[in-house]
C-alpha cells in the first residue's frame, strides 16, 4: 500500500515534469513565429516610408505617425509594399468600389452630421470618382465607431487601405477627447480619417510616394497629421488636386 502510493506520487511527479517540459517547450516556439510576423509586418510599415520613431507598438496593434493603424497579424503584400506608382499615399489604391460603404456604429450615431459632412467632403472634390455612402445594412467597407481608449491625446485612428485595393476597414473616433472642439474641428478629424482609408498619409510627414503631380508642402492640408482640434477643417486646393489625381473620374 506505502508502494503503491509512492508510485502515483511518482507518476504524479513525472506527469507535472512532462507538462511543463512540453509547455517550456512550446512557448518559445510560438514566441518566435509572433517575433517574425512582427518583423515582416514593421518592415512593412517601413517600406511604406515610416521611420522607427513613429511606430509605436500598442498591444495587437502597431499605431503609426499618431493614427494609423496597422494589426501585428496583419497579412503582409507579397510585394511587400512596393508602391505602383506633397500629398502623400501608402501607394494603395481603393480600386474595388467606387462607392465606398460607410456604417455607422451605434455607437457613434451622436455625430452623424459630423460624418454627414465629412462624407461630403471627400464626395465633393471636383473630378475624382471617389465617393463614400452610408449604408445600414449587414455589407461594408469601412465601420466607423467610438473608441475613447484609443490615447489620451489621439483623436482618431484608422487602417490604411489595403494591398487588394480595399479601403481601410475601421475608423476609430475618440469621441470623449473631442467632444468639446467646434462642430467643423470635430468634423475634420472624420475627413482626416477617411482620407486615411482610401491611402493618403500625412502631407507634413516626409515618405517616398509622392502623389503623382502634387508636390510641395501644403500648410493647409487638412491631411497634415498632429492637428487635431487646431487643423485645417476643409480639403485643401492641393488635397483635391491629390484626390483628382489619385482617383481621375
Ligand atoms: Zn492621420
């Protein structure tokens, strides 16, 4: 009976051993493919024209220049993001609809005519065919919704459009941190994040992707990043020339 119970401690012993061998064993493996899919990923990011000191790793997230947003499971271009071609765009044309279906989270329907009025900035830019509709059914491109724990001093955030020509698919409003700028500064922070999802980066950040026949830099762009609440609240000449550009009719 003493034998017998020496021998479950035994196998107890053992079978704690084999368990926290094989759990030893897993965890670096699963470390290091996490480590590679972060490096393709940040080499990504930089092949767009973004340096170290603006990627900021948050989570599953890498935030980029304040807001733009890249998942670190993110599936990286083959091409890995060699652009096709002082507006500046990550190379990425939204070429899969020429309507661009926003919806509207409930948790953002308070600032409707905000994005009312962002919507019809961009829908507005002589000669580009781009345009955003609101749409509430089940079917989208973008969801735009409230996240105040996005950064105590970010405003919004937004992916970027993608490798497959799809508009970035989330814009994040950090509605508690704006809430108290005017009506046309709240507005502005839309704009500027929906033009993050059809590929534009910020006019005031030095990459290598110009936009085709717009040079120069542009002190009125609304498209300018680290401006909000104190930014241009209307597309500037130059970011219409851009969006023409990018997107002719
Ligand atoms: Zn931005």
């Amino acid at each position: 009976m003493k034998n017998q119970f020496k021998n479950i401690a035994l196998i107890a012993v053992f079978a704690i051993l084999i368990t926290s061998c094989s759990k030893k064993n897993d965890a670096p493996a699963d470390q290091e493919v996490k480590t590679e899919q972060n490096d393709k990923v940040l080499a990504y990011i930089k092949s767009l024209g973004f340096t170290d000191g603006q990627i900021v790793s948050s989570g599953d997230r890498y935030v980029v220049d304040g807001d733009m947003v890249f998942d670190k499971n993110m599936e990286v271009p083959a091409d890995n993001g060699q652009p096709k071609t002082e507006q500046y765009y990550n190379g990425y044309l939204v070429t899969a609809a020429n309507n661009i279906r926003v919806k509207v989270d409930p948790s953002i329907t308070s600032m409707a005519a905000e994005i009312d009025a962002a919507i019809l900035q961009w829908n507005n830019v002589p000669n580009s065919k781009i345009k955003f509709v609101l749409t509430t059914g089940s079917t989208y491109d973008i969801l735009i919704k409230v996240d105040n724990t996005i950064g105590s001093s970010t405003c919004g955030q937004a992916y970027l459009s993608t490798s497959n020509g799809k508009a970035g698919s989330v814009v994040w409003i950090n509605q508690e941190l704006i809430k108290n700028n005017s009506f046309a500064q709240r507005t502005r922070t839309i704009t500027h994040e929906f033009g993050h999802t059809i590929s534009f980066k910020h006019t005031n950040q030095s990459t290598s992707i110009d936009v085709p026949g717009v040079g120069g830099t542009d002190a009125s762009s609304l498209m300018n990043g680290g401006q909000c609440g104190s930014g241009a609240t209307v597309l500037s000449t130059k970011d219409k020339q851009a969006t023409a550009a990018l997107y002719p009719l």
